[in-house]
C-alpha cells in the first residue's frame, strides 16, 4: 500500500509540474448513498428515549 500511495503522489506531482489535469475513474456501477436527514434521527432517537424514561 505505501508503494501504491508513494507511487500516486508521484505521478500527481510529475503532471502538477506539466501541467496536465490527473486522471479521474468514475465508477458507473455504484449508486448514490442514501441521505439521511440528521435531525430528524436526532429528534427520533430522543422521542425513543423519553418514551423509555416514562416507563
């Protein structure tokens, strides 16, 4: 893994110093996580836990 990192920040330095844009894959098989609203899981999660201090 360090060789592949080392090898990596070299060839991004080399075309820095050239001037070329580094290559980018873009995978097309992924799909896009899911978005989770935050706070709306906080107040959930908070609902949960005073309905189990009632108890």
């Amino acid at each position: 893994m360090p060789d592949e990192f080392a090898r990596a920040v070299h060839e991004l330095v080399r075309d820095k110093v050239e001037k070329r844009a580094p290559e980018i894959e873009v995978s097309a098989g992924k799909e896009t996580p899911a978005v989770i609203n935050i706070m709306a899981a906080l107040k959930e999660s908070v609902r949960r836990a005073e309905r189990r201090c009632k108890r």
